[in-house]
C-alpha cells in the first residue's frame, strides 16, 4: 500500500469516528533509543556545528576581504 492510499484510508476512518492508536514493537523500539542511536545522534550533531562554523567563518573571511578593498 502506498503512502497515497494509507492517507486515504486513514482520512476515511477518522470520519468514522474515534481512531485507536496501538503501537508495535518496532514503533516502541524506536521511541527508545539504543546507546549506538544515542552516540550516532551525537555525532552528527558535532558534525552539523563544525561544518555550521565553517560557513560563519567563510562569511566572515568573505566580509573582511570585501571591507579591505
């Protein structure tokens, strides 16, 4: 079933009334993060703030160069 038609049936049962949620498993897996999630999430967020200063210190240094002409 594609994404499309789960939006459907999903629209057609809300209409029908109350929708009763009952996660599986794997849904629950997830809300609970293993360590290796923790240290991978972790990670990339180091990785997004280094790669964030780079670009502020290219602007910077593009800045400096523009006002020294």
């Amino acid at each position: 079933m594609e994404d499309k038609d789960i939006l459907e049936e999903l629209k057609e049962r809300i209409k029908e009334g109350p929708v009763i949620f009952t996660p599986d498993n794997d849904f629950l897996d997830r809300l609970n993060p293993t360590n290796d999630d923790l240290e991978l999430s972790k990670d990339s967020i180091i990785d997004a703030a280094a790669s964030h200063d780079q670009i502020i210190n290219k602007l910077n240094d593009d800045e400096n160069l523009d006002q020294s002409i």
